[in-house]
C-alpha cells in the first residue's frame, strides 16, 4: 500500500517523515510564517530537493512540527541537509507580521528524516523516542541554536552531537511535563503529543 504514488511509468515513491523542531529564543515572542525548503545531500553528493509544503506555513517557538514528504529516490543513505527559508507575513494574521527592528530568522535546533515503513516497523513506546533509523541532523559544531536569515539557505549535518543534543532537549520535556501530569486530578488530562502538529 502506498500513501501515494508518482506518474508512470514508475509509480513508487518513497516517503518519510520529517520533523522540524523550531527553537525558542528567551524574549522572542510571536510566530514565523514563510516557506521552508529542504535540499537532501546523498552519499554520492548529489542534492534532492524533498518538498515539505507547497503553500506557507506558521512556526511556533519552541515547537515541533513533523511533515510528511515522499521522493522517487531512496534517501535513507542521507546524512546531510540543506535548509533554505523565506519569510512571509500573512495579510490575515497580524502575529506573523514583521517591520522595523524585528527578525525574521527561523531559529532552529534540529531536522531528522525517517522513512515512513521503519517507523511502522519500530516499536512505540515512547512518543519522543527515536530508532536507531531516524537521522538527526543538527548544527556541525552541535550548537543548541541554528538561526536562518530570511533568504538564506544553511547546511545541517549528522553527528553524534545531534543525539546529545536530542537527549537534552528530551529531558527537559520530560522534567516540565512531569508536575503536569500529576495535577492530572485537577486539570485536563495532559496529552504530550499536542506538542507536535502533523502537516500533511
């Protein structure tokens, strides 16, 4: 069965899913809305451009936001990535506004790519956990904060550093949504996938 499939004469495609993880800035408050393009590099360095959306989408701060996407080519041999972003305020939404001295960088931790037949293989245990087949691209040095200027196009690249990071960033979720969770008999029950929005 497939999600969707191409024009002929070859009508498989391969798809994965991808999920962004949108940093947050202390003091920066508000949403981003442009579009986000992402630039696969293979083993042979060859780039394939991988489409996330085809119209422009909000970005929260501090928020995940997974996408699936599908591709002709296998691209589970990836291990870099090149992320290009635009801004682009909406006329109907005042928030993604931005004039004068404000910036319009998309601030970002971390891209991972996964193909959509091993997160059905693996087991899901946890929401926030990641298989050994999931590929976490992040800043090459491993910084936390990766800022994206209007217009630009950045590299993301695979280490171990990436996971670390990772494990950080889980850890402090799980020490906020924790005290949540036990207040369970007072407020409404505490879901921790509301965290992340599906686009499709």
């Amino acid at each position: 069965m497939f999600l969707s499939t191409a024009n002929g004469p070859h009508y498989c495609l391969y798809h994965y899913r991808v999920t962004i993880e949108v940093a947050l800035i202390p003091g920066r408050i508000g949403p981003l809305r442009g579009h986000l393009r992402l630039y696969v590099i293979n083993a042979n360095g060859k780039l394939r451009e991988l489409h996330l959306s085809h119209s422009a989408k909000t970005f929260q701060p501090g928020r995940s936001y997974t996408f699936l996407a599908h591709h002709r080519q296998d691209l589970s041999d990836t291990q870099e990535i090149l992320v290009h972003w635009s801004y682009e305020a909406s006329p109907f939404d005042p928030s993604t506004f931005c004039v004068l001295f404000c910036d319009s960088s998309l601030p970002l931790t971390s891209v991972s790519l996964i193909g959509v037949d091993q997160v059905a293989d693996r087991r899901y245990n946890n929401y926030l956990s990641e298989g050994p087949d999931t590929v976490v691209m992040c800043h090459k040095q491993g910084h936390d904060l990766i800022l994206i200027k209007s217009g630009e196009t950045v590299k993301l690249v695979s280490s171990p550093n990436c996971n670390l990071l990772r494990k950080r960033l889980i850890k402090l979720l799980e020490t906020v949504s924790e005290p949540l969770r036990n207040l369970k008999t007072v407020f409404e029950p505490f879901d921790p996938l509301e965290t992340a929005n599906w686009v499709v």
